[in-house]
C-alpha cells in the first residue's frame, strides 16, 4: 500500500509551490486530508492511494515534457477524488470539487483553471497535440497500461472488483470494447517518454486481455 506520510509530504509541498507567494491561505494539510480520505473511500478497488501515488511517480518521470508540472500534479491527485464505480459524472465532479477547495486553498485562478481543465480531459485522454500538460498527465493515467504481466493482471482484476454489480457478460463485451477503442488510437502515449518506453508493452497487454476475453 501506498505510503501515506510520503504522500501527505508530496501534496504540501506541491500545494505550497502551485500557490507561488506568500498570501496568507489555509493550512494546507486539512487538504491533503481530505483528499486522502476520498481516495480511501471502500467502494475503490484500483482507484486507490495506490493509483494516486502510481500517477504522481509518473509524473515525476516525464515532468521535463510539463510547461505547468505544479498544475499537472494537482491534476493527478483531484483527478479521480470523486469516484462512484456506477456514476459516469466523476471527472465533471473532481473537476468540480478542484474548483472549489483550490482557490480556498491559496491556488491562483489561472493555475486553478488548468488543473480543473486537465481533470476533465482524463475523460476522454485525447490532448491535443499542442497541450504538453495534458499529455503528461493523460500518459502518467495510462502508464498501468504497460505495467508487467503480474501488476497488469492485479489492475484488470482490480477493475473487475470495482464493477461487482455488472453482469459477467455485459462487463466482457464493455471491457472488450474499450479495449478495442484504445487498440484503435494511433498512439495510446503522446510524450516522446511514453511512446518509447510505454506504448509497445500496453498494446501487448492490451491485446492478450481482449484475447482472453474472447474464449
């Protein structure tokens, strides 16, 4: 499980910096609370603290492709704050929830807007080409996507856990066609970092799932 107190230490010091002066706000830690309780909420099976931290350490990776590495980290830890397996509203209401607590929090509108602008776009992970925040992002997302056999595996179980109430048969033919709609995609990374080191292992992954989905 992820480390709690690193990841308390990791939204201090990215709230402190996405602030970028010294206008008195909140404490920021209440925040980071808060999001943290979200994350832990029971009805997660992968969109867990594990998911957050996994993001964040993906972030790290390719934040020298960032213009706003700061707003793309907040991104990362609102991105997935509301999550109801059954409600196909979460991005809108992460986005949302950024809105609110941001600017309470000491965060500039501007900056404010982007993280809320980047949270949405996880809905569809399509940045334009000339969005590098998105991209970073989008592709810190999908990195579990090229994960090893065994941790792919852990994530496609885990997702089959957070959908309990769907049917077996209408869960595979749904999982088959998002399988296919990324397969499809000219490229499922967009950073110069992601299409070399990540695309080729998650279309592999990507493919054996919906082969086993098909027997």
């Amino acid at each position: 499980m992820a480390d709690l107190d690193d990841l308390r230490d990791r939204w201090l010091r990215t709230l402190l910096a996405a602030r970028g002066d010294d206008t008195p706000a909140p404490a920021p830690e209440r925040y980071g609370e808060a999001l943290l309780e979200r994350w832990s909420e029971p009805q997660r099976r992968y969109h867990t603290v594990d998911h957050l931290a996994a993001v964040l350490d993906h972030v790290d990776v390719l934040a020298e492709y960032a213009r706003d590495v700061e707003a793309v980290r907040l991104a990362a830890w609102f991105h997935d704050a509301v999550y109801l397996p059954d409600r196909s509203e979460n991005e809108e209401r992460s986005a949302r929830l950024a809105e609110r607590a941001l600017p309470e929090a000491g965060v500039p509108a501007e900056r404010t807007a982007e993280v809320a602008r980047l949270v949405r776009l996880t809905v569809t992970h399509d940045p334009a080409p000339d969005d590098p925040d998105g991209e970073v992002l989008c592709d810190a997302d999908l990195a579990i996507l090229a994960a090893a056999p065994s941790a792919y595996a852990a994530y496609t179980a885990a997702v089959r856990e957070e959908y309990h109430f769907v049917p077996n048969d209408a869960f595979r033919s749904g999982r088959a066609d998002v399988l296919r709609q990324l397969l499809a995609l000219p490229s499922l990374f967009r950073t110069p970092y992601g299409r070399e080191k990540w695309e080729a292992t998650a279309r592999y992954n990507l493919s054996s799932e919906l082969e086993m989905l098909s027997l």
